[in-house]
C-alpha cells in the first residue's frame, strides 16, 4: 500500500494537467491548481525521501507484475531527490507564469503542458525499466515540443524545427539501442540488465551499445552534442526557457549516471573516458560561447552547457566524492539555472530588449532585481556560501585525487568563465548610466520578484544546509557507486 | 469548384457502418486475440474521418456534437481511474482484475476491469486521431 506513493510524482501532474483540459479558458484558475498540485507533488517526494533513507530503495511493481517482468517505479535517494528538486522549482516556475505571462498564452494549454512535462521529467527520473525510460522520455519530448512552439513567433518556429527533427532522430537512436540491448541480452529491466551484463561480462559488443546509448542521452543532455540547444533554449517565452534549462538537460544526464553507473560500469578505461573527453570539449565550447554573445539570453543557454560538462566530469571520474559533488551540482544547478532565466527575462521585459547594449543602469531603478542577479552569478561561480559551492569543490578535490589534472583545470577554468561572462552582464546593464529617468523606468509587476527571491532564498539556503542534505546525498551517492545495492533491492526477493 | 459526390456520400453512409462495427468487434476481440483498445480506436477514428471527408465538417459537427479534444482527455481520465481505483483497494498501481458473471442473455461472461482500461485508451485515440485530422484541414 505504501508503495503506491511513489507512482503520485508522475501520475498527479497528469491528471491534474488532463482536468485542467476541461478548465481552458480560465487561466488563472488554472495556475493555482497547477501550483497546488506540484506543491503536492513536492511534498510527496519529500517524504518518500524520508522514507527512501529509513528503509532503503522503494520499488512499485505495476499491476503486481513481479521484476523482470512487469515495469516497475524504482526509488532511491538519487532519483527521488532529484523529483523533489524539479517538482519545487516547477512550482516556483508555475508562479512566475500566473505572474507575468500573458493570457493568450495561459489559455493555450500551457499549464496543461506543463504538467505533462514534469509527468515526464518525474517519469524517468523514477523508471526502473529501460523501455518505460524511452516512453517517458517521449512525454517529456512531446511536451517540450508545444510548449517550444506556443507563442507563435516566427523565431520559435524556425528553432522548434531543428529541436523536433534532432530529437527525432536521437529517439529513433535510442530505438535501435534499447533493440540491440535487448538482442544483447534479453531483458530491459534495469536491474536485471545490470546484473546479466555482470555476470556474462562487458563484451565489446555491449560497450559498443553502451555508445550508442552515450550518443543518444548526449543529446537530450546536451554533452558535447549541444548544437541545438543555445538556440532553441533562448527562443521560446521566459518561463519555458526557465524550465527547460532547468530541467530538461538534467533528465539526460541523470540517464547517463543511472546507466553508466548501473550497467555500463566494467569497461570505465573506454566508457568513462569517451565521457570525460566530451565533458572537457563541452566545458570549453560552453564557456567560450557565454563570453562571446551579446543578447542575455544566449548568454544564460551556453551557462547551460557549461554546467552540461561540469556535471558530467564527476561521473567521468565516478569516485564516490566525485559522484556525491555531481549530484550537488545537479540539485544546484537546477534552482541556479531556473533563477537565472528568471531573472533575464525580468530584465528583458523591463527594458524591452535582449541585448546588451539596449541595458544600462537598470540597478539605480531596480536594486532589488540587481542584488538577485548578483547572487544568482556567485551561487553559478561557486563562491561559498551558496549552493553551488560544495558540488565544486567535491568535484575538483576528487579530481586531484584522481590525478584527472586537465578535468580539474578546465573545469575550474570554466568556473572563471561562468563568472565572466555574467560579470559582463551585471556590469553592463546594472551599472553604468541611467538610460530611463525615475518618472520613465516601467513599474515591475507587483509580485514578479517574489519567486526569484525564493529561488535566492533556496540557493543561499542549500548552500547554507549543506549539512544536513548531506546523508540523503551520500546515500544517492553510495548506491550509484555500488550497483548491488540497487539490484538486490529490485531482483533480491526472486533470486 | 463543386465536384459530383454523390457515389462517396451514399457509399460513406453504408461503409461508416461496417467500419464501426468492425472497430467495436476489434476493441472486445482485444482481450484474448489480435486488436485492443487502440487499434478499435484508431478504426472508429478512422470512420470519423471518412464523415468529415465526405460530408462537410458542420453537418458532421452538427450531427456528431463532440469536443474531441475533451474527448482525448476523458479517455485519460478513465483509463487512469482504472489504474487509481486498485490503489484504494489495497493493490499495486494498475493492478486488473477479472471474473465471471452470469448475465442474462450473453450467458456466463468473463468481465475484466482492463476493458475500462482499454475503453478509455480507445477514447483518447479516437480524440486525437480525429483532432489532428481536424486541426490539419482548418488550416487557413
């Protein structure tokens, strides 16, 4: 009975986001629904963490169908934390869009979709099915799709285009994969993959596959594959933008932990090197486009793939420090991002422009709004005592541990340039000459700060209670390192 | 332009029968063989297509006055009650059940709580099948 909970983080935005189907026209009704429905979500997940660390990984077998053979939700302290993460900052999202957007937009089901979306976020952060993986994905994707192209602009639907025929190929990638993997082996239950890989140990054959799935979750996470992200991350409205960057990467590259860590684990001198070699590359070529952009926006998708390759350095090292500091950063990362989208689109309404130029001063008439960017810039730099602090240094500690020094040096590197590139931007358009006088400056609307001051708030608060998150993150930590853990749990009661 | 479509109007008229016929025969045939809550779906969808391409879209909107976008979403909702209802029983999520009824004139029957399952996938299949087909040819 206990265990029907875990299936709520996926199943509640559905029938929420179907019910607010029947609720079209009225937008605001819908919002708040929509938001009491992810606090719900939130707070299931924050007790199903709870419970997760008293008596270890909770398994839901669907229609009682016993693992291998039925699907079944698996919940273990990396999956659920991260659920817990995206439902909140979901919800924080969700109010910034009852907020500011506009009404056409309210009414064209996007709280609907937005919910499907984190139904399939929620979805495959909690599959302990490779296959039920892809399906949720496809959620997520189907998703992403019209809410890339609700708004309408001509802009949206040329960068929707490329989004949709990439992500259609990296489905049908991911096809082939799961259809050679299963030739391979004969199962697509994680757990018993896992297990059979061990036991007829990593062929060459099944690295080979292992690549194939590397390709695949590159895509969707954005590493090293990242083509088509800056673009399609900064065209659609504010609050979308907010979301994806958000969540969307972290789906992928929570994918590639659970697989690389679960099932591809015996080969890491050809896995987890091809890994660290795309994070460095994808360090590099994100940190050089942040600097190199004028328009705001442009400049927050490329702090996107920076943090793409930072994570994903922790897994190529895949020491238990290194892990724990990529799941801090996966957590920090998702509150830092969705802030920092926040609060460039804040500014882009104000001033009625995404570059640059078009920004200066804007500090005189809205401090406020300064001092959050400010802290949002040194929460992504890694400046203690903010969130994203304690995942860095986890990180490059266990590098130097390691002996990974060009990891360690272009990922500190990077950090530099994150900082840069929004120094930039808080010295332009912050500082400087007031362009519009006191009695000109546009009013913020009333409220419209409150849940980027939340998302502050979360950031300082994660930095500050590292603390006490920390027995819920090493216990995530300790289960992706050891594999068995995780498939006693699914398998233990058959064998 | 008004072209002669006299023979695709009456042949429609018998054909949309067989179809939903064949479609409903599919959707209950899916319990043991081939067929199922989808494929009916798709069949039935297919038969409202074939009205609204014979006939103009408002006398099928008149005789037929379905939203099927809700329509798409109550299938949703139902399916998933079926896999909720367990949940309050004391089963796991989507946990079906079956059993035999002796019903007056079908005799001994087997009723299966999957088919509220597969009757709301049909619903939603139909609602989005005959949705795109609609959104497409409103284009401007």
């Amino acid at each position: 009975m206990m265990n029907n909970l875990l299936v709520l983080p996926m199943l509640l935005p559905i029938i929420v986001g179907v019910l607010l189907i029947f609720l079209r026209t009225y937008g605001r009704i819908q919002a708040w629904i929509s938001l009491i429905a992810m606090a719900l979500t939130a707070s299931i997940s924050g007790f199903l963490l709870q419970q997760v660390q008293m008596d270890g990984i909770i398994r839901l077998d669907f229609g009682g169908w016993e693992p291998p053979f039925g699907i079944l939700f698996v919940a273990d302290s990396f999956a659920v934390l991260l659920v817990l993460t995206s439902s909140i900052v979901t919800a924080i999202c969700l109010s910034y869009a009852l907020i500011s957007t506009s009404k056409e937009l309210q009414t064209m089901y996007f709280y609907p979709t937005v919910l499907f979306l984190i139904a399939g976020v929620n979805g495959s952060f909690l599959t302990g099915d490779l296959f039920n993986l892809f399906v949720c994905f496809e959620v997520m994707l189907l998703s992403s799709y019209v809410l890339l192209t609700l708004g309408n602009s001509k802009r949206q639907l040329r960068e929707a285009i490329k989004y949709v025929s990439i992500n259609i190929v990296s489905s049908w990638f991911f096809l082939v994969a799961l259809a050679f993997l299963y030739g391979a082996v004969g199962t697509l239950n994680m757990a018993h993959l896992a297990d059979r890989v061990a036991e007829v140990g990593q062929t060459p054959l099944l690295t080979t596959i292992s690549i194939v799935f590397l390709v695949v979750f590159s895509l969707k996470a954005g590493l090293l594959l990242y083509f088509w992200l800056p673009g399609s991350y900064s065209s659609p409205p504010i609050v979308t933008s907010a979301l994806f960057g958000a969540l969307l990467t972290k789906v992928g590259i929570y994918a590639l932990f659970r697989v690389f860590s679960l099932i591809f684990h015996h080969q890491p001198e050809i896995t987890h090197t091809i890994i660290g070699i795309m994070a460095a590359l994808t360090l590099i070529g994100g940190s050089l486009g942040a600097i190199s952009f004028n328009d705001l926006r442009s400049i927050a998708a490329y702090n996107v793939v920076v943090a793409v390759g930072f994570i994903l350095v922790g897994l190529a090292i895949a020491t238990p420090a290194a892990i724990e500091g990529s799941i801090y950063y996966i957590i920090h990362d998702m509150v830092a991002k969705a802030l920092l989208f926040l609060l460039i689109g804040t500014m882009i309404t104000l001033s009625g422009t995404s570059k640059m130029a078009g920004m200066s001063g804007l500090m005189k008439n809205y401090p406020l709004l300064g001092w959050s960017f400010f802290i949002a810039m040194l929460s992504l730099a890694g400046i203690p005592p903010l969130s994203g602090f304690i995942g860095k240094v986890l990180i490059s500690s266990a590098a130097i541990d390691n002996g990974s020094y060009v990891l360690l040096a272009l990922s500190l590197l990077s950090s530099i340039f994150v900082l840069y590139s929004l120094l930039r931007v808080f010295k332009n358009c912050f500082w400087g000459e007031t362009i519009v006088s006191k009695e000109e400056q546009l009013p913020l609307r009333r409220g419209v700060l409150i849940p980027c001051l939340v998302l502050v708030g979360l950031t300082i608060l994660i930095g500050l209670g590292t603390e006490s998150m920390s027995p819920y993150v090493s216990g995530a930590a300790e289960t992706l390192v050891n594999p068995s853990i995780y498939i006693d749990a699914i398998l233990g009661k058959i064998q | 332009m008004n072209i002669n479509d006299v023979i695709l109007k009456t042949v429609s008229k018998a054909v949309v029968l067989i179809i939903l016929t064949f479609g409903i025969y599919l959707f209950f045939s899916g319990h043991n063989h081939p067929g199922g809550g989808f494929i009916g779906g798709l069949v039935i969808a297919s038969a409202f297509v074939l009205m609204f391409l014979s006939y103009d879209s408002e006398t099928v909107s008149e005789a037929l006055p379905i939203d099927f976008k809700k329509l798409s979403g109550l299938g949703v909702l139902l399916a998933m009650s079926s896999g909720i209802a367990p949940m309050f029983l004391g089963g796991a999520f989507l946990s079906q059940s079956f059993g035999y009824f002796d019903l007056p004139i079908f005799g001994k029957t087997e009723l299966a709580t999957v088919t509220i399952f597969e009757a709301g996938i049909a619903l939603t299949v139909i609602g989005v099948v005959v949705n795109i087909i609609l959104s497409i040819s409103e284009d401007e």
